[in-house]
C-alpha cells in the first residue's frame, strides 16, 4: 500500500516543555490507524499539526510525497472530527454538512442541487435521513458526532483526523459507534487516523496502532502485533495489567527463584532482569513446582473471569486470572507457575 | 483514498508562507489596526473628556481651583451628597440583602416577576425617576394638599432628595448578590441548620462571608450612583443654593454662570470618586472573580 | 380509607431554610414603597389624561420635535455604539497586548463618572473653542449646540452596554468551532462572517437595546453639549423638567409615558430576543 502521510522528524515544544520528540510516521492510504498513549502523551499535538492547527518546531509533515509542512489549514484539504463536535449551532444538520462545499471558491464549488445530494448520501451513510433540518441542540451527542463525522466526510478529505471521537460519549454509545465507524471506513476505505487514550477502543478499531509515550513513537503495528510482542515496558504496561518479578537471564532462558521459564531471554542478556508477567500467564500449581508463592488475599469477578489477588510478603499483591474455576478462600497458601512473560533489554 | 479527490488547489497551494501563531486569529497587521482603532476611539470619546475634567480644573493654577472649595456653598454641597448616600446606600443595602435571601434561598410563584420589578428603576429615565416623586408630593401630586396641611416638606428638601437616589441605585445590590445566591445554592446554610445553628447565625456565619466581596463590590457601584445623580435630583431638588444643591447640582450651577474653573474643580471630586470606584471595582474583578455574579451586563 | 395524594399548588416550595416571610415582606414593602407607589402615580396622572390627551401633548410641534430628536438620535448613537462595542469586546477578549486590564477598566468610566461631570467635559471639549470642537469647526462639522452633540454623549453612555453584553459571549467562543471551520477550508473571514458573528447576533442587539433605551432616557451628559434649542436640540426629558417648572404635571406626566412606554417595549424586544435565542440555539 502507498504512503499517504509521512511524518518526518517532528519536535514541538510548548512554551519549555517539550511536547513531541523526533517523531517519524508513515500512514498507508486506506488504513485506519489509532494513535494510543496516555494523556499528556502528544497524540493530539501530533494529530493537530498534520491537520495543520499547530505548527511544528521542526520536522516535515508530506502528503503523498508533497511537503505539506508550510501548508495553511484550509488547503491541506483533512476532514478534522473534534472531541466535543464543534458543530456550528446556528446552522441546520444539513448546513453543518454543506458548509464544506459551500466554503470553496466559486470556481471550484458544486452547483447547489449536487451540495443537496451529497448531503443527502451523507446523511444517508450516517443514518439521520430524517434530520436534515433540525438544530445541533436538537440531537443527542452521538447524533451530533455523526454529524461531526458527515460534515468532515462531505469536502472529500485525503485524510479524515479524529481527536478522541468517542471521548465525551456513554460507555454503550461509545461502543456503538466504535463499530459504526470501522463498518464507514470499511465501505469507504478513508484513510483515518484516530486518537486514543482508551486501549480497548485502539485494539479494537486500529487497523494498526501507534503507541505514543511522552511525545515520543514507542510502537507501531497490528493490534496483534502490539499485544504479543511489545517491543518495551512502557507499551506493554500500558496496553493492559501485568506485574513485574525480579529474575536471572541465563544461557537464553529466564530464571525466577532458581527455576527456569518458557520465557527466552533476548540473546546476549545476562544477569538480573525484570520478567513482566500478564495475569493469564499464571498458573496455580503445587509449591514444590512454584516460581512464586504467596496467600490467597481476595477474589473478585471481573467482567466473567475469576480474579485471585496473591499477597507475597512486602511487595504488591499479584493479581491471577484464574480459569480452573476452583475456590480460593482468603489466607490459603497458593503457589503461582509463570507461563510466559516479556523480558526487555 | 484514491489521489482524484485531492482538490486541484491543493497541489499549487502557496507554501511559502511562514505559518501563522495560530489558526484561529487575524493576521498580524489587521489585528494591531482593530487594536489600535479600538484604543483610539475609547481615548477619544472615553478617556479626553475625563482629562479635559482635570485639565479645566487646573487651567488657572493650584489657587483657582482650592478657590472653589473656599466657597460655602461647596461645602454644604459636599455635605448634602454625603448625608444622602449615607441614607440611601444602607437602605438598599439591607433591601438588596433581604430581598436576594428571599429570591435566592427559596422558590415561589412569581418570583422573575420580583425580579424584573426590582430592575426596573434601570430602565426609568433620571428625570422620569425624579418626576413620579412631584406627582406624589408636589403642591398638585397626589399627596400635595396632606403635605401642606400639615407642613411636611418632602419636595425641594433633604427627603425627597434621597427618595429618589434611592429609586435610581434600588437595583445595585440586589441585581449583584441575587445571582451570587442563587450561584451557591443552600447546601451550606443546611449544613449550618443540621450542625444546631440559629437563622441569623447562619446568615452571619455562613451566608455573609460567602458574599463579603460581592456585597462590597455592589455597594461600591450603588454609592458612586448614588453621589452622582443628577437628573432624578434635579427635578426634586428645587436647586435651593446652599441647601438642597447638591455635589452634581452645584457642579451645575457654577458651570451655567460660566465660572468654568470651579465647575471643574467641583467636578473633579466627583471624578476621582469615579476613578477611586473604577480601581477598586477592576482589583475586585481581577482578585475575587469567582465571588463575584458571572456575566454582568452593568 | 386512602387520601389520595395530590400535589398542592402553594405560593412557596417547602424549605428549611429560615426567615422568608421577613425577607420577603420586607423587600416587597420596600419595592412597593419605593417604586412601586411612585410609578403608579404616574400611571394614575397619565391615565386621567387618557389616550387622546397624551397624543394631544405629543402632537404639540415642540415635543414631537423633542421625542423625534431624543429617538432618532439615540438611535443612530446606539448603532455606532454597538458596531465599535463589539470591535472593542473583540480587542479586549481575543488579542494580547500591554495595558489590556488598563483599557478594559476605561470601558465602565461612563457607568462610574457622574453624568453631570461627563456633560460638561464633553461640552467644554466640542464648544466652538474646545479642543476637539475646534478641529471639528474646520472641516465643518458643528457639534457643540446640534444634534451632533446629543450624538456624542449618547455613544458616551451608551458604550459599556455595547461592550460588556458581548464581552462574555466572546470569551465563551468555542477555538475547536473556528478550527473546525478552517479544516473545512473556509478563510478567515467566511470563518468569522459565518461561523464567529452569528451565534452573537442576540447578544449584540441586546447591547443595541440596552443602549438605545439609555439614551433616549439620558438627561445630565447631554443637557450641557446639546444647547437645548427648540425644535433642534432639545431633548424629551429636557421638555419634561422645563413643564415641571411650568407646573404642567400633566404634560410632563405624558411626555413620561410615551418615553416608559417606547423603553418597556425596547426591554420586551430584548427578552423576546434572549427567548428566541435560548430556544433555537439552547444559549443566550
């Protein structure tokens, strides 16, 4: 697939403190991908600056191999969706939509029938037929973010930016919509890039996602990819709960109290490491096979599955996805087998 | 995305140009032409007449303008506005205060009606202020023919005057703390109720602390008003010099007999009051904004 | 047997809060007292001259003259008011630049200084010999004694009600609005003719409102520049003080009629404005 967006070397610093840090991306035409990071990461600066609303310090922002970099806003010609809709309240849905089309130059804009049309396929994609000439403060919010959507759709972006679209939505509409806008991509096959600090909603969604930290690209790749292979702690911490436990890298094994893992240990390492470890890689077995050991403290059911807090002493308790379906009651001695991990140089 | 939706401007596009602070202002130039104009025209029609106050005050040396205040009727001048506003300040001062309690604290039919009845003095002209009270006590008003038969002077006299400084400053305070109130709701004064203490107690302790600089703020406003009117006193005042004149009237008079330098000079108490109000009403704006009514249009 | 509960219309909700009978009483008394009992006086003088005695009063060429001057004029000044009321609004809340708190406070000087100190500034500065008056002489224009005057103190008094019903609207632009509309690909002036201006159209002719009604009511800024010629500069409640001292209560009471009567109409637009506003766009 051919590069629709690259982004080259990009720093930005806000007043002192630095935002994005050298940043390079390459974004293929017709992907859907989600910038992940936690707030204060730099995704949105990121996403700003290839809309055109900020401006790097350095770096070069290309679209299709042109420099876009020095590009005012209203030429990039991206569909920019804003978390709180930004919808112009004095005008109609089917203004809102138009107001694209209607804002080019006389010579370039569309006879009105034809505006009337688009809008109307639009609204037709986006399921509000009927809502044509009602006002943004007629509608629910998630209403108002398909109009959002429509109305950055309708000027045929090259790119369609989405700033935590789903951000200011009910969990179940969130959901929703989630779905709803990966079936629009698919039938229109835009390329998107989304902003995120929900993982879930980035796995879910992302054809593939890059995982920003501190201003700078931690990872890039399928959800898949990102998940099984984290290429860092940072990505793996926050792509969902794991815990951490001292171990001893050793002719290319990993050994935790003596007892060796699965887990190879990258080639060259030796000595003293940390073992990340996700809560199904551990498994309840009989202390003489254990790599840990501990006391049941409380169990709990999280979203179906069975959840074993293991208390060890002076450290953290390590929480266990249990699948076994056995009882653990509080201050039963449980020894934990590790089943597999990540080890980072 | 295929490469046909691309606009054809956008290949041509003038990337040159340095990239502006930010998208969503004017340009540079026009924004320092709107900024200079704006300026200009408040210096013009705002700040010149306030210097001319000043300037006029001292066109003849230091000793013409302390001449002005040689005068007894300058003095009596001064102390009639301050006997008003001594009078009608802490009149609207406790209305405003009862009434935005009552407003605010409780819910009940007809109250935007209270509430529009009590701003409407805003919307009376001065002069309009003043001659409702001749209707009333005026030798043909309603009331003309008790009033002489008992020999009660209210018109062209100390109560009249402040009757209608009270009308034009009625609304000040209210208009502030009412909104204020309404802002802070009643949860802290159902603590103070469960916690044993009495009505008053609460309001003491726990409403008026809450209000402090709102309350200041609005009496700060009602009492510049208050010593400055001129058109609702005019017409009640009967320009008696040296006894119902007051600090605006007598400004007035000295103007009209062409003493231009003790107008001025007169004028400008009244003048550094304005200035004296305007400092301590924009620290209040800047140091308690957040205890202070949002959106105010006056 | 089981009462059926039925919600009770009462004059007040319930509340544990204390003190509203006094509060309440108090403040009525006093409303009634003070405004109240005034104003119907004049309504009761204005109601035995009857419709056709008002007309009567306001067909006389000298006060129809005077209403005609005190309107009109205010009129024109409210509008330059609210068009430089808004540029000033617009400086204050959007750019930067030294002595920003300092030109904001100047804005509420007409609402603290004395009208009476503000009419013989104005005066003195648009006099034939006055500092501004003078170079207004040479290109021709006589302020000072004309319309023109009137004009001048009107947008005087008038500006802070331009500026500061505006002012807080401004501030509450949302930027993400004006970003959208640029990814969209409108200009910087589409952006604000379209997207920026509408949405505060309510607001700014509130401020027209507020400052057309202040000006027609205006007396001590005005009576000193105005020259109060008959049937030239003379303004409507200049015409109510000279009847007053002509012990004409009647003519006075009319002419004050008509003035209540155009400033509550001006208020009921202003409120029928922020209705119709709340309602189709959900803010005022």
């Amino acid at each position: 697939m051919p590069t629709a967006i690259r982004v080259e070397g990009l720093s930005k610093t806000f007043d002192t403190a630095a935002v994005l840090h050298d940043l390079s991306l390459d974004v293929r035409a017709g992907e859907l991908i989600g910038l992940l990071g936690p707030s204060g990461s730099g995704k949105t600066t990121l996403l700003r600056i290839i809309a055109g609303l900020d401006f790097p310090d350095r770096g070069r922002i290309l679209f299709g191999g042109d420099d876009a970099t020095g590009l005012p806003v209203q030429k990039r010609a991206v569909g920019f969706v804003f978390q709180h809709y930004a919808l112009f309240k004095h005008m109609t849905v089917a203004d809102n939509i138009a107001y694209g089309l209607n804002a080019r130059a006389r010579s370039e804009r569309p006879p009105q029938a034809e505006i009337r049309r688009r809008v109307g396929n639009l609204l037709d994609l986006i399921r509000l037929s009927g809502f044509a000439d009602r006002y943004p403060s007629q509608l629910s919010g998630g209403q108002r973010q398909r109009i959002a959507l429509a109305r950055a759709l309708a000027v045929e972006p090259r790119v369609l930016l989405l700033d935590e679209p789903f951000g200011a939505l009910d969990a179940q509409v969130r959901k929703d919509l989630r779905r709803w806008l990966r079936e629009i991509h698919d039938r229109t096959g835009q390329t998107t890039i989304f902003v995120t600090h929900d993982q879930d909603e980035a796995l879910e969604l992302s054809d593939r996602v890059a995982v920003l930290d501190k201003g700078r690209l931690e990872q890039v790749g399928t959800p898949d990819e990102v998940q099984d292979t984290p290429v860092s702690a940072t990505v793996l911490r926050f792509l969902g709960d794991s815990i951490e436990v001292e171990a001893i890298a050793e002719g290319g094994r990993v050994l935790v109290a003596g007892h060796p893992t699965p887990v190879a240990a990258p080639s060259g390492l030796i000595g003293p490491v940390t073992l990340h470890v996700r809560p199904w890689q551990l498994q309840f077995v009989e202390p003489a096979q254990a790599h840990l050991s501990g006391t049941v403290r409380s169990s709990y059911r999280s979203q179906g599955r069975q959840r074993i807090e293991v208390d060890r002493g002076a450290e953290k308790p390590l929480v266990v996805e249990d699948t076994d379906g056995e009882r653990y009651e509080a201050g039963r001695p449980v020894g934990l087998r590790i089943n597999g991990g990540y080890v980072f140089a | 995305m295929s490469e046909t939706l691309v606009p054809a401007s956008f290949a041509a596009a003038d990337r040159a140009a340095a990239p502006p602070a930010s998208v969503v202002t004017e340009g540079g130039s026009v924004r320092w032409l709107l900024t200079g104009v704006a300026i200009l025209f408040l210096a013009l029609f705002l700040v010149l007449p306030l210097v001319t106050v000043f300037a006029q005050a001292f066109a003849k040396g230091f000793d013409a303008y302390l001449a002005a205040f040689r005068e007894p009727d300058a003095w009596s001048a001064i102390r009639l506005t301050l006997t008003v506003a001594a009078i009608a300040v802490p009149f609207n001062l406790v209305f405003g205060v009862a009434a935005s309690w009552a407003i605010a604290k409780f819910e009940f039919v007809g109250k935007s009606l209270l509430i529009t009845l009590i701003d409407l003095p805003f919307s009376v002209s001065p002069v309009v202020s003043g001659l409702i009270y001749v209707l009333l006590f005026g030798s043909q008003g309603l009331f003309g023919v008790f009033l002489a038969e008992h020999g009660i002077q209210i018109l062209f006299a100390l109560p009249g005057i402040v009757l209608a400084t009270i009308f034009v400053t009625f609304p000040f305070v209210a208009r502030e703390l009412i909104p204020l109130m309404q802002e802070q709701g009643t949860a802290e004064e159902e603590a103070a109720l469960t916690l044993g203490a009495s009505g008053f107690h609460t309001f003491l302790t726990v409403t008026l602390p809450n209000i402090r600089w709102g309350l200041l703020y609005s009496v700060l406003l009602c009492n510049a008003r208050a010593m400055g009117e001129f058109g609702a006193v005019s017409v009640v005042s009967g320009h008696i010099r040296g006894l119902t004149n007051t600090i605006p009237l007598h400004v007035e008079i000295l103007y009209n007999e062409y003493n231009f330098v003790a107008a001025f000079a007169v004028a400008t108490v009244l003048a550094g009051l304005a200035l004296v109000t305007l400092v301590i009403k924009s620290v209040l704006e800047w140091r308690y904004a957040d205890e202070l009514a949002s959106g105010r249009a006056h | 047997m089981v009462e059926t509960l039925r919600p009770r219309r009462r004059f007040r909700q319930p509340s544990v809060i204390p003190g509203f009978g006094l509060t309440f009483g108090y403040a009525l008394t006093c409303l009634g007292l003070v405004v109240l009992l005034p104003l119907a006086a004049l309504v009761a003088r204005a109601s035995g001259l009857g419709l056709s005695g008002i007309l009567e009063v306001a067909s006389d060429p000298r006060v129809a003259s005077a209403l005609k001057v005190s309107f009109g004029v205010s009129l024109v000044a409210a509008l330059v008011a609210s068009v430089f009321g808004f540029l000033v609004a617009w400086v204050l809340t959007r750019y930067r630049f030294p002595g920003r708190r300092l030109v904001d406070a100047v804005v509420d000087l007409p609402f603290a200084l004395p009208t009476a100190v503000a009419g013989i500034a104005l005066a003195s500065l648009y006099a034939p010999n006055g500092l501004v008056g003078e170079q207004l002489e040479k290109i021709g224009i006589k302020a000072a004694y004309t319309p023109v005057g009137i004009f001048i103190a009107m947008v005087f008094i008038g500006l802070p009600f331009a500026v500061r019903t505006v002012q807080p609207l401004i501030a509450e632009i949302d930027k993400e609005i004006e970003e959208a509309s640029a990814t969209l690909g409108a200009t910087r002036w589409r952006t604000l003719t379209r997207v920026v201006l509408p949405p505060l159209i309510p607001a700014v002719l509130t401020g027209f409102a507020l400052a057309f009604a202040r000006g027609v009511g205006e007396y001590g800024s005005i009576i000193f520049i105005a020259g109060n010629l008959p049937y030239v500069s003379e303004i409507a409640p200049l015409l109510i003080v000279i009847k007053l001292s002509e012990f004409d209560y009647g003519g006075a009471a009319a002419i004050a009629t008509i003035m209540l009567a155009i400033s509550f109409l001006t208020l009921l637009l202003i409120n029928l404005i922020q209705a119709w506003s709340r309602r189709r766009f959900g803010y005022v």
